[in-house]
C-alpha cells in the first residue's frame, strides 16, 4: 500500500476513532492526541502485514486510552499557583454532534466513575459493537473475562442517573453557599466521593479526583470563590466569574447524579469561553 493510499485509508477511519477514543478519555484533545499517535504507530508498521486495518487501528487507540486513563490515576497533578481556576462542561456543536449517536454528557461523567479496563470494555462492545474475543485480546483478557467487565460496567452506568434541572441547581447553589463560606463540611456533603474536576486552561487540563481533595483545593480559593456567580451554561446549571473589565473570565458547570456532584469540569481560555452558550442569571459586578 502507498503512503498516499494509507493515509487516505487511515482518514476513512478517522472519525470512527475520535469518536472511540472520546468516549473512552471524555475529552476531544486527549482523543485527538490518541488517534494521531495511532496514526505515527501505523506509519511506522508496514501496512501489508495488516489483515484488518480498522481493527488493527482500533486496538491501537484503545490501548492507547488505557495507558492516558491508567496514568491520570497513577500521575500527582501539578499544583495552581493561586486559586482553582473556574469550572466548565464543554459545550458545543461539534462536541453535540459527536455524543449524539449514543452518549451524552452525562453518561461521559458516568464513564469516569469506571476503571480503565471497565470503562473500554462497556465504550468498545455496548457503544461500537467491537466483539468480546476483540476486546480481550486489546485488555490481555479472555473473551470472558472482557463480558464480565462490560457486565460490570452496564450496572454501574444504569445504576446512576442525573437529576432534573431544579434538584441540580439547587445542589450548585449549595456548593456555592459552602464554597463561598468555607464550610468544608458543607462540600463534602454536595461533592460525591469520587468527583472529578478537570480544569482546562491555556496551559492545559489539569484533573483533581476525590470530594476531600477537591473540596481542599475550592477552601484555599476562596478569594476567587467570591466572584462566582449563578448561570446557565449550555443550558445546565453553573457559575460563572468576570474579570475586572466586567468580561467573562472562566465558566464553572457541574454534573449533578443521585443528589451529588460528580464531576466539575471547567475552561478559563478565552478562545474556548467564545464557544460557550453562557446565559447569567446575575449582572456581573461594576466593581
């Protein structure tokens, strides 16, 4: 095969791949990050000793995945240098468009509550229909083994539901409350114990995980907890802070399951705050 003709071949899978590795990483930059070095790996491999190159690209990219989401467990997070930065969910046509077969924004949080193994299993058989004896052979496990995984894995994403609108901003205005009195107690009681917060700035994404780590890092940012104010960001309940020009500066949207916040994810760059359908129910302040 040409090297025109295997990029033109490994293009056809593209979006196939992004939309595999989103789900299974939750971002649309790890994704691409993961399918471009399944791209370098297959430029690499001498095409004609590959029976089939969607699988092959498959296997490629979800072991990939399992080694960014085994790291983000196992790798300390660099520290802020001040206060958290503001919390976002990404909101977008394009990212609408990609979850809209199968997964929404929720079930992306639901995913993150899964192990790596877990979590590649229920995206590869539930969501894209890739056989059990493909899974495993990807995990290192037996067909079996990968059924039992995703069996797991279906439990846990059915056991957990996202509340209706009111209850979810009734919990952000508690964690606000909490977070703008330093009541420790108070966040721990709103955050679930496995939260994720994932911060995106122009320096990068920064991830913290556990309800007595996160609720540690909003105490000490206190000071930027004071500029938060009541929003609805794509149409969900979150917060928003404005900088001392009255511009919006960073977007905090939460994900509300089972009366608890499991995950906060935000964006502080301004190219990605452009995108954000942000409506505030609070004029921001004319200090």
């Amino acid at each position: 095969m040409t090297g025109d003709a295997l990029a033109s071949a490994f293009e056809e899978q593209r979006g196939r791949l992004v939309a595999v590795a989103h789900r299974m990483l939750g971002s649309r930059v790890d994704a691409e990050d993961a399918v471009q070095e399944a791209w370098l790996r297959l430029a690499r491999q001498d095409a004609d000793t590959i029976d089939n190159l969607s699988g092959w690209l498959t296997t490629v990219v979800g072991r990939v995945c399992i080694d960014v989401l085994r790291s983000r467990k196992t790798r300390p997070e660099e520290p802020f240098d001040e206060a958290p930065e503001v919390l976002v969910l990404e909101d977008s046509p394009e990212e609408d468009a990609l979850l809209a077969e199968s997964v929404g924004l929720a079930l992306l949080v639901v995913l993150d509550t899964l192990g790596p193994a877990e979590r590649l299993a229920f995206v590869l058989h539930d969501l894209f229909a890739v056989p059990f004896a493909e899974v495993g052979e990807i995990l290192g496990k037996s067909a079996d083994a990968a059924k039992m995984l995703a069996s797991r894995a279906r439990r846990k994403v059915q056991g957990r539901r996202p509340v209706d609108e009111p209850q979810q901003r009734a919990v952000v205005d508690a964690f606000l409350a909490a977070a703008r009195e330093g009541d420790f107690d108070g966040l721990i009681r709103v955050l679930d114990p496995d939260v994720t917060w994932r911060s995106e700035t122009a320096r990068g994404v920064v991830v913290r995980s556990g309800a007595t780590d996160v609720a540690t890092r909003v105490q000490r940012g206190a000071r930027a907890v004071g500029t938060l104010r009541p929003a609805l960001v794509g149409g969900k309940p979150g917060l928003v802070t404005w900088d001392k020009r009255g511009r919006l500066g960073g977007v905090m949207a939460c994900t509300v399951v089972d009366g608890r916040i499991v995950a906060i994810d935000s964006v502080s760059d301004p190219r990605r705050l452009a995108a954000l359908g942000v409506t505030s129910l609070e004029a921001p302040s004319s200090k």
